[in-house]
C-alpha cells in the first residue's frame, strides 16, 4: 500500500506521521484481508466418520442419518458421477456450513 502525501515545508511533523501511520497499518489491513478470505472460502470437505464426530453421533444411528442426510444440511458428492444417488460413502460436508446449519437445527 503506497501512500502519496504532498505537503509544505513547515508540514514536516504531519509528513513524519503519515509516513509512520502507513508503515504500521499495511500489516494489520493485510491481516484483516487475509482473514476475510479464509472466512469467504469453503473449507475442508468433511467425509461420514469426521460429520459423526463433529455431531458427537454414532456413524450407524437414526440420528446420525437424520441430521446428516436432512434436506437442508448443506453437502455435495465426491467423485460420483452422478449415476448412483444411493452412494452415500462419497458425500461431503463443509466445516462451515454444518456450524452454520447446526445453530438453527431444530428437531420437529
């Protein structure tokens, strides 16, 4: 970030204190921008065993099925070509989005 200050001679102090303003503001604007992309972006993709443990349900129960496979949990399918719906060892679920889901979840 560059910082174009045009100034008088007698405006020297306000020069000094632009340029030392500047200087100190580039890494934390840089870290604010880094931290807004890591939040914009999706994430690991989470497989069935790594969803069982973040819901702190067991792999095989109803519940699991319930919540994981409900229409509004947000997921997608790894590497099926979309032949086969059945398939459901390949599905993924962002971090993120199953946070997200999880704090409106309510069971009817």
């Amino acid at each position: 970030m560059d910082v174009a200050v045009k100034v008088n001679e007698d405006e020297k102090l306000a020069e000094l204190i632009a340029v030392h303003l500047a200087d100190n503001l580039k890494p934390v604007v840089q870290a604010m921008v880094n931290k807004a992309v890591e939040d914009a972006l999706p994430g690991h993709g989470m497989n069935k065993g790594e969803l069982s443990a973040k819901l702190k349900l067991s792999l095989g129960t109803d519940a699991f099925e319930r919540i994981a496979y409900q229409s509004g949990m947000p997921r997608y399918e790894s590497g099926n070509d979309g032949r086969k719906k059945s398939d459901k060892s390949r599905d993924r679920w962002y971090s993120k989005a199953v946070d997200k889901f999880m704090e409106t979840y309510t069971e009817d």
